[in-house]
C-alpha cells in the first residue's frame, strides 16, 4: 500500500530525523491502553470510583468523544482532569494532503517525542478503510519499502493505533470524504512499522477496535486487517490468543534465494515457514488469508515465480489464500521498479491458471506525492479478497 512507500515524502517533507525527535519519549497511558477488565482498577488508582471506567469507555469507544463538556453524566467538577488524565491527546495534525476529489485523504500525525506516522483514510462506494501505522518507521529493512529506509523510531501504543481509527472515523462522519458523512467500516495495519514487531500494543489495538461497544468500537473482525513481512511465532500467537482478524502476509517471493533479499526477515523465518504459518492462520480461524505480492520490473515477475508460487499455495490445500499482486510503488533512490502492465497481467493470469485467486489493481490517489496509489491498491486488493468471500 502505499503507505509505507510513500510514507516518506510526507514524513521527510516535515523533517524526520529533525534534532528535536527523541526516540525515547513515551506517549502517556490512556484508556486504550487497557483491557476492559483492568480499567476499572487503573481508574481507582486515579482516585474515581470504578464505574467511571465504564463512562469514559462509553463515550470514547461507542461515542468517539473526548472532549469533556459533552459528558455530561461525569460530575462537572473534577471532569476535565480525569478526561485529561484517561483520554490525553496522543496525535497532534502536521500535515494533509487529498486526492480522488475528496475521496483519499492522507494524514500526517505528529506523536510523543516528536516521531512522525501516517494515516489514510480512503472511501469506497461500498465501505470506508482506514490504513493505520503500528510503528514510527520498522526495523524489519526491505530494501524497496520507504518506510524500511527509516528504520525504527519506536513501537507506537496501543492507545496511538487506536486514536488513528477514532480521528479517521470522527472525521469520516463529519464528511472529510467529499462532504456526505459516511462511517467507518474497515480498517487495515498496512502503514508504517511491522504491527507483529509490536505484538502487545498491536493485539490490545485490535481488541479496542472488535471489542462490542461500549469497550470497544464493535468493528467486524472480518472487516480488520493485519499484515506482516512474517514473523511465525507472532502469527501462531495471534491465532491462538485472537482476535481473529484478517491476516496478510507480505510474500513477494515464492523462493528464498529472492525473498532473503527482498524481505530480510525470510533468513529467520523462510518462504515455506511463513506459508505454513499462514495456513494454520487460516485453520484457527477460517478466514482466508491474503497473499500480498508487489511486482518488481525484472525481480520477482516471472511466470516460472508465478507458477512456483501458485505450487507453493496448492501444496498447503485449495480455498485457504488469495494473492493480491500489485505494483511496486518505486521508492526514490532504489533500484527497484514497478513491472509492465502486460507482465504483471500475464503473472495474474498464471496464477488463475492454476486455480489461485488473484485480482491486480490500478493504483488510486496517485496525485498526493505520485503516491497514495500504492496504499489505496493494497486496501483495493483486501476488497477483492473480501468480494471473493472467506
Ligand atoms: N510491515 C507490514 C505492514 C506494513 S507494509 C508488512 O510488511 O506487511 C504494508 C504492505 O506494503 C506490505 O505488503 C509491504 O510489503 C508493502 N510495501 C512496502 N513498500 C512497498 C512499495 N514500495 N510498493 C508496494 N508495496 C510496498
Ligand atoms: Fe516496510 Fe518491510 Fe517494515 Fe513492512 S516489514 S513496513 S515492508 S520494511
């Protein structure tokens, strides 16, 4: 998506790696932060009765409200410090840019210490995704991805991730995407940052997210998803512990010889880890399992990789995984690019030709930066997965 291509040019436009950033700096705890069932007892410590936990959830999570004066059912005296203290302001607006007449629009968040992450929010006539950042950059070191270039600032909180999803849906409702007031339906951890690096705060986030109303915002599991460059034991966990959100898992290689270069996590965990991973994924929770693939001009777009990997998915069964093939988003400097239509058609096809599902989108909002196409693809690509059913 393009989000962690093109992360860069609005994040390096701002001044990442300005002297004021301190990496170390730590956001204050927040609600988010907590499973339901210790947020009563952290509130206690605050010096409130317990059931204002239950308050406060209700007007962030079901109401999406952190502004004091409209909770009116927490005594008016008091009020705004325990708001301030539960419900602390985590992102600060720096910059953002639209496109698709209104229908993309990219945000640029400042967070605790000065690191910098992006948000896009993006609608579709039939639902509205948000693409949210896990970490400020990734240590994980993919050569073709900007976001990989930065390398790790710091893991984000869960209550960070979550306050991406909040501000996206509150300005959804209030008819950033083209002036009607749509809602939220999906959300997908394909920014900046690796979301299984950051296991602990990633799960609490996607619990925040499923969780029913009023302790959490009541999104469908199935309309969540998580992607990652393949860290197995982190997938084991999740789909054992939950909650049973979409999983993609970010290929580009059906052969390790290629996928150690492109994906240098491979070396730990390879090709035939990662895939049996993702197909226990697909076992513990029944939700088919995406295949992200960007095509690279002349690296990774060959009918015999296409062939390969169609063999590498039909040997783990039929009907457990889509792949979502779409074009690089080049990054400035590397020497990666992205293929030809007409290979990047004929890789589709040999793919269908073997039985696998397989849709390549167009790129969209290539007019903020000549980027937001590869961000707005990758989400493209989780529809069709979704169109194509579990
Ligand atoms: N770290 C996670 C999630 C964020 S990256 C992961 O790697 O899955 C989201 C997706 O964007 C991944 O599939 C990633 O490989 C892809 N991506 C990164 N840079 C890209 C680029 N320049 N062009 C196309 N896709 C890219
Ligand atoms: Fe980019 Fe790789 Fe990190 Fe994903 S894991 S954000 S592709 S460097």
């Amino acid at each position: 998506m393009t989000a962690p291509g093109n992360h860069k040019t609005l994040v390096a436009a701002k001044g990442t790696g300005s002297p004021s950033i301190d990496r170390r700096a730590r956001p204050p705890r927040h609600l988010a932060d907590f499973a339901p069932a210790e947020r009563r007892e952290w509130v206690a410590g605050l010096g409130q009765p317990p059931m204002r936990a239950g308050q406060l959830a209700r007007h962030y999570f079901a109401r999406l409200e952190t502004a004091p004066e409209r909770m009116t059912d927490l005594p008016a005296s008091g009020r705004a410090d325990i708001v301030g203290r539960t419900l602390p302001t985590l992102l600060t607006p720096l910059a953002e840019r639209r496109a698709d007449g209104g229908r993309t629009v990219k945000a640029l968040w400042g967070l605790t210490g000065g690191v910098r992450v992006e948000t896009v929010l993006m609608a579709y006539p039939d639902r509205v995704t948000v693409c949210v950042s896990t970490q400020a950059g990734c240590g994980m070191g993919c050569p073709f991805c900007a976001t990989g270039k930065l390398g790790l600032a710091r893991n984000l909180s869960a209550a960070e991730i979550v306050e991406q999803v909040r501000l996206a849906a509150v300005a959804a409702a209030n008819g950033a995407l083209g002036g009607q007031p749509r809602r939220l339906t999906n959300v997908v951890l394909m920014g900046m940052g690796e979301p299984l690096a950051n296991f602990r705060a990633t799960q609490r986030a996607l619990s925040d997210l499923t969780d029913p109303a009023p302790s959490g915002m009541g999104l469908a599991a199935r309309n969540v998803t998580v992607s990652t460059c393949g860290l197995v034991p982190a997938i084991d966990r999740l789909a054992q512990e939950g909650p049973a959100v979409r999983l993609a898992l970010s290929l580009h290689a059906p052969d390790d010889e290629l996928r150690d270069r492109l994906v240098p996590v491979n070396r730990r965990y390879p090709v035939a880890e990662a895939l049996d991973a993702a197909r226990r994924y697909f076992d513990a929770t029944g939700r088919r399992v995406s295949i992200e693939y960007a095509l690279m001009r002349g690296v990774n777009d060959q009918s015999w990789r296409a062939g390969r990997l169609a063999k590498e998915l039909n040997r783990r069964g039929s009907g457990w995984a889509h792949v979502n093939p779409i074009p690089l988003n080049p990054v400035e400097g590397s020497e990666w690019t992205a293929s030809y239509p007409e290979v990047e058609a004929e890789f589709v096809a040999h793919l269908r030709g073997k039985g696998i599902v397989a849709t390549l989108r167009d790129t969209r909002g290539a007019d903020i930066d000549g980027a937001c196409g590869q961000l707005a693809a990758r989400v493209a690509g989780q529809r069709a997965a979704m169109d194509t059913g579990d």
